[in-house]
C-alpha cells in the first residue's frame, strides 16, 4: 500500500512540474512524491537527485521541467541524508546507521556500502567529494571520514576508509549536541569547510584533520546545516530559520561577512521554505530542499525543493 500511495503521488508530482513548466520556464517549485520526507539534495548537469531520510530511496528529476521518478528504492535499513554526484557516481551519508552507500547514478544500482564507525553513536550527515577523496561528516563525532577514490572516480574498498578527527585549538565538540553537519570543498580539494549546527560556528579543515575558525566577527549561522561554497561566496541553510545566509570569504578562508539572509521574506508565496535542509547549484539558480521537520503526518505530507537565485 504504501508503494502504491507513493507511485500515485509521484503520478501527481509529474503532473504538477509540467504545468508549471509550460511556459518555458525553470519552475521555481519542483514537486516531490507526497510523504518523500527529504533531506539531502545533489545537481549533475540538468538533473536533480533527492535522498529520503526513512527509507533511504533517492528521487532524480530534471530542473527544467521538474519532473521526475525514483532512482533507488525498496532499500533496507537504509537512510538517506546528505548526498554527492561524481563521474557517474552517487555518495550518501546513511544518517544514524553509520554506513555510506555509492550508487550507479544513471541506473540506481548499488556499487558499494561502507560502515564507518562500527560501534557506538553516529550520525553520517554530509558529503563532499573531491578528485581523489569523498569526505563524510559525522554530526556525533569529532571526525571525519575519508574514501579515497582512484583516477577515475571509482571509490576505494571498505578497507581504504580511514577517520580523521578533528584537531585544532578552535572546533571545541559539544557533547551530546548536533556538531559537524554539512561540508564543502576548495576546488583543488586540499581545504573543506564544515559547519557545526549546534554554534553556528563555520571551519576549514585540512586533510589532516587541523581546524581553524573562520571568523564572522560578531555573527554566526546558528541551526547550519547544509553548505555550498561558491569560489568565494559560501551559502549556509539554518534549517529550523527558514534562512540561507550568503557570505563573502576572504581568499584565505579565515574570514567572511554575512552580506545577506534569504528568507520567506524575499521568497514567492508559492515556494516559500519549510525548514530547508541542503542546498545545490545550477548557474546562477540556487535549490534547496524542504525537509518540514515538525509537520504533522510527515508520511503524507507534501514536499517541494524551492528555486532561487543567487
């Protein structure tokens, strides 16, 4: 049954994107199957991919008509959280079941699982993959992990993934608090920047695990979650907000200044956010997915990625 409702849902969803797409235009809404519950959101050329955080299913669509089917589904004990697109691959963070998982993009098929910490508490949150790693966050750890990845994007065995903790005399863990969530890399791969949700603090990591603060002088992005840096702009979404801060970064990466906050404010009433979670780019669009914790019946309700510009 709960296929079925799914299947009519996305029926619905298809139906939806190609009205609003008839004038041409990228839609600024872009439905998703009614009780989808969405967190992670990745582009790859014109295409669109969205993870669900219960099931573990990722949903592709196309951004010009906003239509769209299931990738992967009828998965097991597997979430999906923050997620990437690489080279014909895609890499999910499996949220509080400690795995990562890698999918053939194009057909849905699963090339690998990892287990990252194998014991205690953990929360695999984000994702970002550079030319010759894919790094995953853990919001209940003080560390990273690293799958490294051959010349041609292809991932690394189980055997190859290493943790890297954070070290430094600025990232102080908050215990039992949500910490480390969404990551971004430098384009040569050799610094991410992490945000940690539950200070609002931004960081620089390098692929040794040293931090250091990127000051935002008397500001900060309390409730960041996901991040997108672009050259030297970065976007934070503080979900619980309903907020994207935009920030200029100095060309160290030691500094930034907010010089604005999207909200609802600036938002058509037709795709304001409800609780945005991660954030990717086409162009000049920006698409950020709405997760709607705390709506009532998240297995019915409706969900959308909102369009915007940068």
């Amino acid at each position: 049954m709960t296929r079925l409702l799914l299947a009519l849902s996305i029926c619905a969803a298809v139906v939806a994107a190609t009205a609003a797409a008839a004038g041409g235009q990228f839609p600024q809404r872009i439905e998703l199957p009614d009780g989808f519950q969405p967190e992670g959101i990745t582009i790859a050329g014109g295409q669109f991919y969205v993870g669900s955080i219960p099931s573990g299913d990722v949903y592709r669509g196309s951004l010009r008509t906003g239509q769209g089917d299931l990738l992967v589904e009828d998965q097991t004990d597997r979430q999906a959280i923050g997620m990437k697109v690489d080279r014909g691959r895609l890499f999910v963070a499996g949220g509080p079941t400690g795995d990562a998982y890698v999918y053939n993009a194009r057909t849905g098929a699963t090339i690998a699982t990892y287990e990252l910490p194998t014991s205690g508490a953990t929360f695999i949150n984000d994702v970002v993959v550079t030319k010759r790693a894919a790094w995953f966050t853990d919001s209940q750890r003080a560390a990273l992990y690293r799958l490294p990845l051959a010349p041609s994007g292809r991932p690394g065995p189980a055997s190859s993934v290493t943790t890297v903790p954070l070290t430094g005399t600025d990232y102080v863990h908050e215990p039992g608090a949500f910490n480390v969530n969404g990551i971004d890399a430098t384009p040569n791969g050799k610094t991410l920047v992490i945000v940690q949700s539950a200070t609002g603090r931004l960081f620089t990591v390098r692929p040794n695990g040293v931090t250091r603060a990127i000051s935002l002088e008397d500001e900060s992005v309390p409730n960041g979650d996901g991040i997108l840096l672009d050259g030297r702009t970065l976007y934070v979404v503080q979900n619980q907000l309903n907020t994207i801060a935009k920030i200029n970064l100095a060309p160290n990466l030691r500094s930034g200044s907010i010089v604005t906050r999207i909200t609802n404010a600036q938002l058509p009433s037709t795709s304001q956010f409800s609780v945005p979670t991660t954030i990717a780019d086409h162009g000049r669009r920006l698409y950020a997915v709405n997760a709607r914790f705390g709506t009532p019946s998240p297995a019915t309700a409706d969900y959308w990625i909102t369009q915007l510009r940068k």
